[in-house]
C-alpha cells in the first residue's frame, strides 16, 4: 500500500454548483464528489489507508471554478495525518484523521474532506518449515498444509478428514457452504487428538452476513468442537463489513481465534480494510499453475496477512490437465515426487498455504511429504511462467 500511495494522487472534486450556494450544501455536494485516484484507477469511497510512515499527493480538482484558485488544507489531527501547503499528506501514528480541503476562486467557494486510517507497517508472516507453521497476526499459529472438503460429503467427508488427520494434517478447511461442518467435526472429535493441536477454517456464505451473529453461533454448533480457529467471509458481498465486525466481536468473546477473507483481491481489499478494525490474518483465493495472482499475493503478504490458496490442483475438472502439464511433471521427475507435490512445494516456496481436496488416502499421503526437497529459483521461474490467468471459478 505504501508504495502506491506514494505514487498516487487524490484527486478531491470539489463539486460547486453554480450560483449561490449555503455553506452546508457545498459541502453536501462536495462530499459525494470525492474521488480517489490510485494508480491509473480511480475509486469514490470516504476513508482510505495509509501504512504509517508513508506518504501521498492530495490535490484538488474544482470543476467549475475558473480563475486562480487558493487551496488551503487542514487535519484534524496532525499528529496521526499531517498535510503540507502544497497537499502533501504524511501518515505520522496510527489513528483516523480527517483533512478538510477548501478552494476557493474569486467569490467562488468548495470543500471537501477526505478520511485517512493509518495502519502500522505490517511484518510479512514468515514459513516455519521445520514446524511446518507460519504465525498469523492473531499470534496463532496456522499449518501450512491442510485437507479441504469442498464436496466431500457424508461418510465420505467423515473418512477423508480422519484419514488426513492420522497422517498429520492438522488443518482442516470447510465452510457453511460445503454442507459438512457436522462431518468435519466429528471426525475431529473422534480422532482422539487434542483439540489445541487442530486448525479448523470456516466460512460465512454471503446469504449469512445479514445475520452474523447467529451464522457464528450455528457453524460453532455445527462443527462442535468448542472453537473456530479461522473464519472467513465467503465472498465480497451486501453486509460484508456487518459480518466481519460481528467476527471481530467473536474473536473478543473467544468463540473464533482469527479472522479473515476469502476471494478479496486489490481492489476489494482496499475498499473493505479502511472500513473494520482488526486486518484480516487470512485472505484465501484461487491460485493455481495457470492462475497465479502474482501482483495480488505480494500486496496481500505485504500487509501482513498470510495467503492460502484454494484449488492447488485447478479444481475438480481441471486437475488431469495441470497434472499432467509437461513442464510440471518433468520438474516432478527431476526430484522424483509427483506433480502434485510440485505444486504444493510451488505454492509453500511463494508463502501461500495449501489446502488440497482429496478422498482418496494415498493421495492425502502424497499431499503432506512436501517438506523434504526444494525447487530451485529455475524451477520456480519455469513454473511461474505457466501463468495464463486461467480461473477456474467465477468468484
Ligand atoms: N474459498 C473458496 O472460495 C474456495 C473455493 C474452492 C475451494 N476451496 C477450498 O480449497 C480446497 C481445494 O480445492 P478443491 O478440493 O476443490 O480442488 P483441488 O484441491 O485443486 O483438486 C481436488 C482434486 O484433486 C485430486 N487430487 C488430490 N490430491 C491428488 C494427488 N496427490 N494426485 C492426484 N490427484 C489428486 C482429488 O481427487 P481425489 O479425491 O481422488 O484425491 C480431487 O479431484 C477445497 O476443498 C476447499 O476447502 C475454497
């Protein structure tokens, strides 16, 4: 985030009507035309965040207002946001602050005021190989590989969970809408493993976020198994903002340990983050050999939230195609593991989770003994290169 805001520029509209306008309805107006401009996108929202320490150019485009115009800035705590004469704004401590624009040419008057959040730098969360681990910003610790159970379902579901738990995976991903948290949880409990030696991720469904609250108390009673470790938002959505701060009150009541989302990419993330409190310690997205998110990953990690990556395979459909892809089995070959491992390994090696789906218990062996070769920077360049921004679902 830093690094755009340095280069980027707001642009506050200041929107005059023509002819005698009160105080109040200038600023009204004005407001409504606040425009922020990052890059080469331009985005109308009220807060925006900065990383503390960071910089940025305000200006100020008054339509409808000739002449010389004087542009005066103000903040309402200079000590969290300062701004310069010449619209330099500088995130200082963290904090909100608001900075207040005025133009004005000849009689001609606006305003316009635009919020900044300030956020702490973020440290990215670093891979513990040997614990197999990465600490997320909740100060829990997180497996970097697990089982997940989209379309698992029944019995199934029950056997696929203990079969992955007796072979060490201790991370298991669900979600409200798999239909199988009650399976999940049972085979949890079952297992005869301590519950605190277990990492279970569900998700909230958008159809949900109208009533967090009791979505919460439903998945807890669902997987019954005391506590959620992780919960996500599904997918952007009506009432997302409501859902997660109903999350955030979770975490304080202790019935779910960290929080985060799920198919957030740049532009949701900065849209969502200057509305919540607490930063997301997961954002879990498609990523794949042949769709890789490259941009969108270092700007998630860079913000201290760890990523996962779902469909590592490409999803159900597509898993013969990338299993088979040329220069993925032969870099399998070269090390003597499958192509699947390659993939994980892929993934481990650029700080993303893994979450395989698999039934089948050979398979779910295979998808833990990631941890004992290394792809060389080559082979990671080869495989970075498959890249074709393939998504292989709509979300
Ligand atoms: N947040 C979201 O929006 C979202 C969306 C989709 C998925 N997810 C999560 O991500 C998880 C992973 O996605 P996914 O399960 O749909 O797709 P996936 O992991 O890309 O692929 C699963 C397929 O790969 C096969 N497979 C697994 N391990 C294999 C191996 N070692 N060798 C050969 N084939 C193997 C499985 O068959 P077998 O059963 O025969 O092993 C299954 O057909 C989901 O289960 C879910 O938890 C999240």
């Amino acid at each position: 985030m830093g690094k755009i805001w340095k280069c980027a520029a707001l642009f506050l509209a200041a929107a005059l009507a023509v002819g005698a306008v009160s105080q109040q309805q200038t600023a009204k107006g004005a407001e409504r035309g606040v425009v922020l401009k990052i890059g080469k996108k331009t985005y109308t929202k009220k807060t925006f965040q900065m990383t503390k320490g960071t910089k940025a150019a305000l200006t100020v485009k008054a339509k409808n207002m000739g002449g010389k115009k004087k542009v005066t800035y103000v903040s309402s705590k200079p000590k969290v946001v300062s701004v310069s004469k010449k619209g330099t704004i500088r995130a200082r401590k963290e904090g909100t602050a608001k900075i207040r624009v005025a133009v004005k040419a000849g009689k001609k008057k606006a305003s316009s005021w635009v919020k900044i959040k300030v956020v702490k730098k973020a440290k990215a969360s670093v891979f513990n190989f040997k614990k197999k681990t990465v600490r997320l910003n909740s100060g829990y610790d997180m497996p970097l590989n697990g089982l997940g159970t989209y379309s698992l379902e029944g019995d199934v579901c029950v056997t696929s969970v203990s079969e992955a738990l007796k072979r060490g995976v201790r991370l298991i991903d669900t979600a409200y809408m798999y239909d199988n948290e009650r399976e999940v949880g049972k085979a949890i409990r079952e297992s005869g493993i301590p519950r605190s030696e277990i990492f279970v991720t569900t998700k909230l469904y958008p159809s949900q976020y109208g009533n967090p609250q009791k979505a919460i108390d439903a998945a807890l009673k669902r997987l019954d198994v005391g506590y959620i470790d992780l919960l996500l938002l599904h997918h952007p959505g009506k009432n997302d903002v409501k859902a997660y701060k109903a999350m955030e009150k979770a975490v304080r009541q202790g019935k779910v340990r960290s929080i985060g989302l799920s198919n957030w990419y740049v532009e949701e993330l900065e849209e969502f983050l200057p509305q919540v409190s607490v930063t997301p310690a997961v954002v879990q997205n498609e990523i794949h050999p042949y769709y890789q998110e490259n941009d969108v990953i270092p700007y998630i990690q860079k913000l201290g939230i760890v990523v996962e990556g779902w469909y590592p395979f490409g999803g159900r459909g597509y898993t013969e195609e990338l299993l088979s892809d040329q220069t993925i089995t032969k870099i399998a070959k070269a090390h003597g593991r499958s192509a699947a491992q390659v993939i994980l390994r892929w993934n481990l090696q650029k700080g993303v989770v893994v979450i395989p789906g698999s039934s089948n218990p050979d398979h779910i062996q295979e998808n833990t003994e990631i941890y004992d070769f290394k792809l060389s920077p080559k082979e990671m360049r080869r495989i970075n290169a498959l890249d074709r921004g393939e998504k292989h679902d709509w979300y």
